[in-house]
C-alpha cells in the first residue's frame, strides 16, 4: 500500500459538510491505515460571533438549515439530517465553544479515537436529534455516552490548558491558510484533499499514498 499518511483533519461540530465526511474518513482510515489527527476550527465561538456573521438567531436558523438541505443531499445517510427538528427547536442555534471544548477534552482522556468518537456523537446529538450541544449539560451526558469518565471530563472541560489547546488549533488553522470547513490537510504532501464522494477520497489519497511512498 506504501508509506501511511497522516492527515489533519479540521472540523467543527456544527458544520453538516463535517458530518458527512466524517463517516467516510473513518471507512478510508481503515482501509488505507490513515493517522487522522483531529483539530477543532470553531466556526464561530459565541453568540456575538454567530449575530456578526448570521444576523437574528431566526436569520441565523433558517439560513444554516438552508445549508443543511444541500449537504443532506449529497449525504450517505440523509435520514440522520433531522432539518425540521432544527427548525423546531426551543433554543437559538449553537456556536461551537463549548463543543470543541468537549472534543478536546476527550482527546485529553483518550487520546485521538476519543476526540473522533465524541465529535461524532455531539455531531449526532446536533444534527440528528436537535440537542442543544452547547450545553455543558448536554455535552457532558454525550461524554457518557461514549464511555468517559464523568469527573475527569468535566475536570477537562474546566481546564485552561483545553481552552489552550482550542485555541492552539485555531493558531495552525491561519498559519495553514485554512478558512473553512471541513478542510483535511496531508502532512506527508501538503496536498489538501477535495470534499466529495467516497469514491473520490479515495482516490485521492490512493494517489497521496503512491506520491509519498515514492519521494
């Protein structure tokens, strides 16, 4: 297969693009033995980020479910993209904070698996089940949910060394030019790799893989 490829994989638990490719990075990671290391690009952080760039929380609502019907589209499993539960939802549409804070404060308890597996379930409980993730509550029962102990997660959700850590990946975002998401940077290559089918990916990296082995 040659040389294994470590991908940086930047991602925000809001973004729906996120969500599909998410599902088809891990089916490639197996498949190619990928070193997929995951960092948070917060898309907006707070209410006052999301009112400069969306408007009113309606505006904010209804023109990011706009961007919900397009990726479920192009989804591998669109009956997970729950728009109408979203729309009906008793809560302003979250900013991603205090979710990427979760991310990485399950990486610091279990390591990139950890990281990968509570993005994916906060991404379930957001897109799917119209949960408020930025709740410490909600995050806190979805750390549960994949096995974290409930005291040193939330003692990691406190740390400043995870708000560090956030802010550390947003640091690498800029300096690698990244200004969207879901972005998925090849170390080994510098080549970034276009969003699209499965099929597409791997190809992609299939070609990734022979460049590197032979450099």
């Amino acid at each position: 297969m040659g040389a294994r490829l470590t991908i940086d994989f930047f991602h925000d638990v809001v973004c729906c693009w996120c969500f599909n490719i998410s599902s088809r990075m891990r089916s490639l990671a197996g498949e190619f033995d990928l070193d997929i290391r995951h960092r948070s690009f917060v898309l907006q952080a707070s209410r006052e980020e999301m009112a400069a760039r969306w408007g009113t929380p309606a505006e904010a609502r209804e023109t990011i479910l706009g961007h919900w019907s397009v990726c479920r589209e192009v989804s591998d499993r669109p009956d997970l993209v729950n728009i109408e539960a979203m729309r009906k939802a008793g809560f302003d549409y979250p900013a991603g904070w205090n979710a990427a804070l979760a991310c990485k404060a399950a990486e610091a308890l279990g390591g990139q698996a950890a990281h990968w597996d509570l993005f994916d379930r906060i991404q379930l409980a957001h897109l799917s089940e119209a949960r408020n993730i930025a709740e410490p509550e909600v995050l806190a029962d979805l750390a549960d949910d994949i096995g974290l102990d409930a005291a040193a997660f939330a003692g990691a959700m406190t740390d400043p060394a995870i708000a560090h850590a956030v802010e550390a990946d947003r640091r690498a975002a800029s300096l690698l030019q990244v200004r969207s998401v879901p972005a998925l940077i090849i170390r080994d290559t510098g080549a970034r790799l276009v969003n699209g089918p499965i099929e597409d990916l791997r190809a992609q990296i299939r070609a990734a893989t022979r460049l590197s082995a032979d450099a």
